[in-house]
C-alpha cells in the first residue's frame, strides 16, 4: 500500500514537471531544478533512461546542480552495469 502510494506520488511529481518544462515559462536555472528533480522522480518509478536522459541534460547545462548531476549520472550508468560510462562521468 505505502509502495503504491509513493509510485503515484512520484508519477503525480514526473507529470507535474513535465508540463510545466512543456511551457518553457520556466528561467534557465528554474529549468534546471525542474529537470533534475524530474529525473529523480523517473529513477524512483524505475525509469532509468528517462532518468539518464534528464540528468545528462542537467550535467550539459553546466550550471548550479551539474555536480551533482554528474554524480547521479554516474550512479545511474553504474546501476544499468555501465561502468565504463560510470567512471567516465567521475571528473578526475
């Protein structure tokens, strides 16, 4: 009961995102939380190209959370068994 409500949540989190990304009101730094907590969303309903995809998106902008972006990035190649993309994506 507590997983599937958690699941819905985090649908109800990914499609809120998404259509307020889908407007393009959103200042470039605003983009950027809203991608990367997107992304998060999708990792916890086991999306993880989703995931990757906006995660790399935020890693590119090079901005306030690319850090950390690339740190998830990271994380997640290495859960999909990529390591060489996961070792790539750890700045030296």
């Amino acid at each position: 009961m507590i997983a599937r409500r958690q699941h819905e949540h985090r649908q109800h989190t990914a499609d809120r995102l998404t259509a307020v990304l889908d407007t393009g009101l959103l200042p470039a730094e605003l983009t950027e939380m809203a991608l990367y907590y997107r992304a998060n969303a999708h990792k916890d309903l086991g999306r993880n190209d989703a995931s990757r995809t906006g995660v790399q998106q935020v890693a590119n902008a090079d901005g306030r959370l690319a850090a950390r972006a690339r740190r998830g990035l990271a994380n997640l190649a290495r859960l999909a068994g990529d390591f060489p993309t996961a070792l790539a994506a750890i700045p030296p």
